[in-house]
C-alpha cells in the first residue's frame, strides 16, 4: 500500500561531503550510572559519500527487517531481497536490526551469514547499512567472540555500505547519513540510524524486569547525541528533513495504535486510525524497552525527523501519523524467524519503500509496504536454506 507522507552512534555523511560527530561518553555504561549530557560535539570533515539524488530529483530508500538467519540463510530471503532491489532501483538500503541470529557457531559463519544478506546490495552497487537489533550477538553463547562492535568493523568494509564509524556513544550502529541534492554538495535529505540495544539488565535500582517488557532502549546520552547533531546540522546546512531507523518500537508506536497510553482495546483503536491515518496490520503486541526513552520528544522538539520506523515484531506492518511525526514498522524480510503461523506463515515477508523528491514540498513524498507474496516467491511454510554460504569477498 502506498500512503503520503505527513510531514515527518556515530557520525554524518552528507552527499559530497561527510563529517563525524563524535560522543561523549563511553560506550557499554549501564542504564543505572549514564551520564545524560554528552560535551559538546564537532563535525569533522571525511570522505566523499555515495548518497546523493538522482538526475531526475529522485531518491529511494528500501527498509529490510529481520533477516535474522544464519550461515544457511533461508533462500527465500535473498530472493526477496533481490525482488525489491530490482523493481525499486533504491539509492540506499538498511537493514534494520535483526540482520542475523544465533545459528552461527563460529566468527566465519557469522561473517557468511552478515555476507549473505548484504550481497544483494553490494552485487548491485547500492549502498546500504545496518542498524543492530537484540539477536544480532546471540552467537557469543557459542563463542564466535562476534560482538556488534566487531561485526560494525566487518561490515564497513565492504565497498557500499556507509555505516560510520563506532564512536563512544552507547552502541555500535548510532549515524547520520545526509544525502546530497542531485544539483550540489547542499545535503537535502537525511537518515538517522540508531542502536536500540538488545535486552535490559537482570535488574535496575535493585530491581528486576517482572510486569515489564525486557528489552533494551535508546540511552539518554543517545537522544542527547541526536539533538547535538541535528542542531550543528541545521547551523551549517538549515533544516535538513530526515526519516530515523532503529530496531526495537518506541512506546509511542503503542500508544498511536490505541489513541491511549493507558489501554489497548479495539474502540480505542478504531478511533485511533481515523485520528492518526493508520494503515497496515497489528498481528503481535508491541514490544517496546523496559523504559520509555523520550527520544519522540525530543524529536517533536527538533522538527527536522519525518517519519520514525522500527521492525522487531516481525507481524506488524502499520504506520500512521502521531501528532505530525510518521510512526511505522518495515514488515519482516527474513524466511528463518517466526512469522504467522500454519500457511500463512510467510505472507507478511516483505520490504518497506520511502520515496523522496526534491522538489516537492517536504522532500519525503510517500511510503508503501511490498511483499514476496506478489513476488511469485514461494510461501511454503516449510524452511529452504542455502546449500552453501555466499562466497565472501576476497580479503574479508
């Protein structure tokens, strides 16, 4: 489905130019002692970057989600992947967190699973990068020693992705990537890529996680990280609108399903789709962090992100508008994880458009969810790995 737009750690890349803005604070610090006010940051000129309008004024972002797999990855993914790639002809992709699970048993079939789902991407020449979700270090139980850092340090070696650098803000794929305008340098448009974590310590306070959701939240010094960056931003290049990706839902995308923070019925969410446009489908609850991380407001302040979209529960496809900022899911990518159930297991497989012209007004123009389903893929419930891995590029 296709819907107008409304509207709306680590370093920033813009069009012709790219600069790093580094953080303050170590990463890793725990939720109980974090430091909130980061020292002031700086942009620091680096290389050219590859994101940049077409001729035409066009540009496309693809979202994949959850290709969560391992060294044999179902088949079907990388077939959806390269589905979506050759009829939308994205100028950048992410994939947003989840990109693999915990199947590997050593660094190399780490490195084979990462490999397998970004080969669509770079045997295509399209940039792309990665956010990281709450699987993406299960291998470590088996000793592969592949934590997010390391895998951040794999991945950015590959010639197209543009993830930035790891810096000290807590966690290990924090960016902002400007692209430039098809006429210049001027960055026009912008992608803020955050680390939502993976899941919340044993305990906070002395106290442990019953009643609440387990999972992990974007870190104060993180919110703190994007304000500072959107603000040097918009002092050398005015307001850039910008879309923003991180792996685990904001309790805001809960709330703008039921219109209330304090229940979830459906008459509340019927009111709730005509008062925030929702369009898509509500399959699973939604699995927030422990804590709220205030980062919608902060982004209500800033005014600069357009749309905020998340995957994770791998079920849920929505989208709608919450008080002048899009929030939404990409469907699941991935054939390996959960999904449905029973035959239809597979029908939300899918991928999340974003198209942006620079001439309209807003630049972002619209957002629609496609799936394997119209593909011709096949949909049988039943899993279809790789015979192999994908060869890995020389010298990786």
């Amino acid at each position: 489905m296709k819907t107008p737009s409304s509207v709306p750690r680590r370093g920033i890349l813009l069009g012709g130019t790219a600069a790093a803005i580094s953080g303050a604070l170590a990463a890793g610090t725990s939720p109980a002692t974090a430091a909130t006010t980061p020292t002031p940051v700086q942009p620091v000129a680096t290389p050219d970057s590859k994101l940049r309008f077409g001729p035409d004024g066009k540009f496309k972002i693809v979202q994949f989600n959850d290709t969560q797999d391992g060294h044999l990855t179902d088949k079907r993914t990388l077939e959806l992947m390269k589905a979506v790639l050759d009829a939308e002809k994205p100028g950048f992709v992410v994939i947003n967190g989840d990109v693999i699970d915990g199947k590997p048993t050593t660094a190399t079939e780490v490195k084979q699973a990462i490999n397998n789902v970004v080969m669509p991407m770079e045997s295509r020449q399209i940039p792309w990068a990665l956010t990281f979700g709450n699987h993406d270090e299960d291998s470590l139980v088996h000793g592969t020693g592949m934590t997010e850092p390391k895998m951040l340090e794999f991945v950015r070696g590959y010639k197209y992705n543009v993830n930035t650098k790891d810096n000290a803000v807590f966690g290990s794929s924090n960016s902002q990537l400007l692209i430039s305008s098809s006429r210049g340098n001027k960055p026009v448009f912008g992608v803020w890529l955050l680390d939502s974590g993976r899941y919340a310590d044993d305990k906070v306070g002395g106290q442990n996680f019953a009643g609440l959701k387990s999972y992990d939240w974007i870190r104060p010094e993180q919110v703190a990280w994007y304000r500072a960056a959107s603000k040097a931003t918009e002092q050398r290049f005015g307001k850039v609108p910008s879309l923003m990706f991180f792996h685990i839902p904001l309790w805001e995308h809960h709330h703008m399903w039921f219109g209330s923070q304090f229940t979830s019925n459906d008459a509340d969410h019927a009111k709730a789709a005509k008062k925030h446009g929702i369009v898509g489908e509500k399959n699973e609850g939604v699995y927030v962090g422990a804590f709220n991380s205030g980062l919608f407001t902060a982004m209500l302040e800033r005014g600069d992100v357009r749309g905020a979209y998340c995957g994770h529960d791998h079920i849920n496809t929505y989208m709608g508008n919450y008080f002048g900022i899009e929030l939404g899911y990409g469907p699941g990518t991935g054939f390996g994880p959960y999904g449905l159930g029973g035959a239809k297991q597979h029908n939300l497989r899918g991928a999340r458009v974003f198209e942006l012209d620079e001439d309209a007004n807003g630049i972002y123009t619209s957002t629609r969810t496609v799936f394997a389903k119209d593909y011709g893929i096949d949909m049988n419930a039943a899993r279809q790995p790789l015979a192999e891995p994908l060869p890995l590029p020389e010298g990786m």
